[in-house]
C-alpha cells in the first residue's frame, strides 16, 4: 500500500470534521425537545453546505488509502468523542443566532399584523403600554400549564395588553376549538376570556363538540355560533396566525411576543413579568 502524504492526512483531517459534524446533526435532531413548548414538525433543510473536501482530491485516493483514513477517523472520534458535544453546541449556538435575526426583522415586518390585526382577541388594557401576545393551541399541556401564568397577570397588571393568536397545531380537534372559539368571539365577544379559561381548566382533549358544549353550559347558543363558524372570517383568522407563525419561526405552543423578543415556551410568571417591565422600561426585555 502506498504511503499516506501529507495531503491524505489533511483529507483525513477535513473528514473528521465532516464525519463529526454529521454524527452531531444526527444525534441532535435525535435528542428531545427541552423547551417547556409543544411543537410541530421543523420545516427540513433545503440548502446544502458545501463539501469540505472536493471530489477530485477524494479521487486521488486509492481504496486502501481511503480505508485507512476512515481508521483514523474512527480511532480518532473514539479517542475524543466529546468532540461531538462541541460541534453540537456550535451548531445550536449558529442555528439560534439565525433565528433570533430572522424574528428580528419579522418583528418589524409584521408588527401590525402581529399587534393590531382585526382577526385577534384582545385582553386586559386595549390601551395599555406593553403588550404581550400569545400563540397557543387548546389541547397544548404546556398552554394549559401557563394559562394561570396569563390570568395573574390579567388580574395584577392593569396597564398590560394582551393579544391572543389561535394557533392550532396539535390536531384536527384543536382546529375545530379553534374554529369554535374565534366565532364566538363574534358572537359574544365580552364572554370570550371566560369561554377561554373554561376551555384551558376542563379535563381532556378539546374538539369542536366538547367546547360548543362549554359554550353551551355558560348561556351562549350553540347555533349561533356554528352559523358565525361558516363565515370566511374564521378561516382566515387561523391562516393569518399560520402566517405570522411561519414568518416568526414559530413552531410550538406556548410561544410569547413581548417587545422585541419571541419567547418560546412556558417560561413562568416571574420571567414574564420581568420582561414585561424590562420593555416598559426601555422598550426591550434586555435594558
């Protein structure tokens, strides 16, 4: 067999980062999702990297040089497997880098779809100095979670303003609440925060049967709001939310939009206040 040059050894090397950097992304799509949030699918990579390597220098080796460089790399990620971790992390750090820049500019783009849309439920101060808007699905766990979170900030902050964004993504029933929900909003728009707790509080998956009973015990007619659910407005209340979700990198429930930050996941009461004085202080959650 011939000996490995130099050039074989710096193949060997760019390998090994290529080798790592696909067993990092294999173990990290792998890993599960920490975020107190529940999720849809992420949308796949459509644009590849470029190699490291080109397939011409690949083609000046021969088999037995090639084998012999995939033992070197095998030795040399059993020896340092934490090298993984590494790429991981520097991969992670990249992808929310990405992200946060991405929702940056969303947030000019769309802020008055986000904050001022006619398709929306708005809560609390309609005048107030900070507003805190919530994307959240009706069978989400972590929604049901943080919805005391919500409420106690209702209750104690009397210049906050709250904007809620139906975003059904766990499911045909959470359309159908959805779908319930936003008509009867024009049905009767005063009895919709109470419609919404109600909702959030009762045991067992939401469907569009299961809320329209809901309505129906606290008074609301039934019929009136399946008739208010054949408007076109319904419809393009949710796909307006999808669209804002889609621009915002939005892909779970609960997810927060408060100043200049999309908050993701049930975070807690105290961060959502300490946020929300942050922007009130400064116009952003970080002074």
């Amino acid at each position: 067999m011939k000996p490995i040059t130099a050039a074989a050894l710096g193949f060997a090397g760019a390998a090994i980062v290529a080798t790592a950097a696909v067993g990092a992304f294999a173990w990290s799509s792998s890993r599960p999702i920490t975020l107190a949030a529940e999720t849809t699918s992420p949308a796949p990579f459509t644009a590849a990297a470029p190699p490291l390597v080109s397939a011409e220098a690949i083609a000046q080796f021969t088999p037995e040089q090639r084998n012999a460089i995939g033992l070197i790399i095998r030795d040399y990620l059993l020896t340092n497997p934490e090298l993984l971790e590494e790429v991981v992390a520097e991969l992670e750090r990249r992808r929310n880098e990405a992200t946060a820049a991405l929702q940056a500019e969303a947030l000019v783009a769309e802020r008055d779809r986000l904050l001022n849309s006619d398709r929306q439920v708005v809560l609390g101060n309609p005048e107030g100095d900070v507003t805190l808007v919530e994307f959240f699905d009706y069978n989400c766990g972590y929604c049901r979670a943080a919805h005391g979170d919500l409420m106690r900030l209702l209750e104690e902050d009397d210049n906050l303003r709250v904007v809620l964004k139906e975003y059904p993504v766990l499911g045909q029933g959470s359309v159908e609440a959805a779908q319930v929900a936003i008509a009867l909003n024009e049905v009767a728009p005063d009895r919709y925060l109470e419609f919404h707790d109600r909702v959030l509080t009762e045991q067992g998956q939401a469907n569009g049967n299961r809320v329209l009973a809901i309505a129906d015990a606290m008074g609301i007619d039934p019929l009136a709001i399946r008739a208010a659910m054949e408007a076109p407005n319904v419809e393009a209340t949710i796909e307006e939310v999808y669209s804002l979700a889609e621009a915002l990198s939005i892909t779970g429930t609960p997810t927060y939009v408060v100043g200049d930050e999309v908050v993701v996941g049930a975070v807690g009461y105290d961060s959502l206040v300490n946020k929300i004085e942050q922007v009130r202080a400064c116009g952003a959650t970080i002074c």
